[in-house]
C-alpha cells in the first residue's frame, strides 16, 4: 500500500469488545484493517452489516479505543494524542451520522446545531458564528431560512444536507460519511452523491465514505475497500475493482448490483449468513459462503496479495484470498 504524503493512514487496525462484561469473551470487530486515505480523495468502505465498517469509522476518531494497531493523521498517531491535540484533530476529522434525525437533537434549532461545534472548538467569535453556520448551509445547497427550523421540519434529503454542513462548518479536511445515503430514495440519493463529489472538488475534502451499496460506491470513490467479518479482504482503485474484482465476496457484491437492462437477467444474491463475530471460522473467514471453497481455505487465512496489471510495475489492488493465481 502506499503511504506516502498520506492524510490518514491506517494500520493493522484492531478493535476488540468485552461481550456482557467478560474479561475473557471478547468480539473481534475490526481484525488487522490496514489503508490509506490522501488529501482530496474518496475512499469508499463497502460491506454487509457487521463487517466493521462503523467499529471502524469509530476507533479513527478515537470514539471507540482501538485494542491494537494505530490511526495516524498526517503522520501523528491519534492514540497519543491528549487535550488540545486531540481537540484539535476532531475539528479536522468530522463525522456524518447515518441517521440524522436521530444524530441532530429535536430541541435544538438547525442554527443551535451547527453553531454547537463552533462553541466547542472555540471558532470565530460569538457574534461571527452565525454568519458561518449560513455559509456552511449554503456550501450544501441550503437557505439560511433554515437556520430557524427544527429536524423534525425538513425532509430526509434536507437532514441529510444539514448533517453534512455540520460536518463541514469547522472546515475539517476528512469527513467520515457513514452510510448517509443508505435510507434515501435514488432521487435523493444522487443529489446527495452530486453534493459529495462538488465538496471534494471545491474545497478538497477527503471523504471516508461507507456503504453496503456497490452501486453508490461506484459513483464516489477513487479507491474501494471490502471488509467482511472485521477484515479488509480486498482494496483497490475504485476502476479496477469493478472492472477486475479478484475476490469471490467481492465478485458476489457485484453480481448482486441491480442492472436497469432486461437483457442482463437478475441480481444473483449471495447466499448464507454473515457467520457470528463472536465464533469466526477458521481460515478464511469467507470460507462458509463461498463458492469456489478448497480445503486449504477452511484452516488457512489467506495473506495479503498484490495483484499487477500487464506491463504495470506496482499497483495498490490486493486481495486475501488462497484463490488467487499470481
């Protein structure tokens, strides 16, 4: 993987939870996740609800402590950073809640709520704040009107862009978007996507964007990262996984992608259940659903395997998997 100038750079991360206050039973909930995130880029995180994805999102923004490995931000680990360090890198790494109407308090007008962290972070002065909390708004396509409603008064695609101008009112330089399309309509859902990729353009935000939808994906990131049961079993430049996916899960995920052409067929949807988190398999931990399943994957877990295109020295596509043939 590359690291060089990286913003956010991740490594063997690790995230472990006692189970009902056990000392002894443990949940492995992000197993050994390494990857990059540079400056201006979208980095999409794809997976089926309790791969990781938000244990994940959560442990970068020391939300929750990681058990192992390190998050490090401009080359800084997070985990030894305290008081206004601290403070200061989640003003620089925000993020946007999956729900927000469940993220953005009922009592509080939208003008509270984006002015909240602008008190925290102690940005501008009192009297300036307001005027900022407008820009923010209008950043995402919204009047200042708005500034007096309450959530409760706004549609899904309006909380949503709320929720991304609270993101963005301390003018972070990472936003984690955690699946913020998931619950919308496709009109929605493509104003929002249109929104993201404007951000990025003209203000260079990077964007930690996760999803269980291939078919968002596809229309946001640079680079595309599969995680399933805790680890990252494939990363790769967003074009290249789509055009040459080389792990089965993956695959698996494309094929059951919607294709709007009666002459393509329908989805085929992967079959089985994500095994529990708190009794993983042995070996590959794809190994129960997986088609192409050989004996070696039932004992073995795969190593990381860089795949090279024709003529192509290096490249950042690597796949765990016993099945790929170098």
């Amino acid at each position: 993987m590359q690291t060089d100038s990286a913003l956010l750079s991740v490594r063997e991360l690790v995230v472990r939870y006692r189970v009902n206050g056990s000392r002894r039973e443990l949940l492995t909930a992000v197993n050994g996740v390494s990857f990059d995130i540079h400056a201006g880029s979208i980095f999409g995180l794809v997976g089926e609800s309790g791969s990781g994805k938000t244990s994940l999102a959560h442990s970068i923004m020391q939300l929750t402590l990681p058990t192992s490995g390190e998050v490090q931000f401009h080359g800084k680990n997070l985990a030894h950073m305290k008081g206004s360090d601290l403070k200061k890198m989640r003003r620089n790494i925000q993020l946007a809640f999956q729900d927000p109407l469940a993220s953005l308090s009922p009592r509080r007008s939208i003008q509270q709520s984006l002015i909240e962290p602008l008190d925290h972070f102690r940005i501008d002065a009192p009297e300036q704040r307001r005027a900022r909390a407008c820009r923010a708004l209008e950043t995402v396509g919204l009047e200042a009107d708005v500034l007096l409603r309450f959530p409760h008064e706004l549609s899904g695609g309006q909380r949503q862009r709320v929720a991304l101008a609270r993101a963005l009112v301390t003018e972070p330089e990472l936003i984690i978007a955690d699946e913020s399309v998931s619950s919308m309509d496709v009109s929605v859902q493509a104003r929002i996507i249109e929104l993201i990729l404007n951000l990025r353009q003209q203000l260079g935000i990077a964007f930690l964007f996760i999803a269980h939808d291939l078919a968002v994906i596809q229309q946001l990131a640079d680079h595309v990262g599969v995680m399933y049961l805790g680890k990252m079993i494939e990363i790769a430049p967003a074009d290249r996984l789509f055009r040459q996916a080389a792990h089965p899960y993956t695959r698996a995920l494309l094929e059951a992608v919607p294709v709007p052409d009666p002459a393509h067929g329908k989805p085929v949807a992967l079959q089985g259940e994500v095994p529990s988190a708190l009794t993983p398999p042995a070996g590959c931990v794809f190994h129960t659903r997986c088609p192409r399943v050989e004996d070696r994957c039932r004992v073995l877990d795969p190593l990381s395997n860089q795949i090279n295109e024709s003529g192509e020295k290096r490249t950042s596509h690597h796949v765990k998997c016993h099945l790929w043939n170098p």
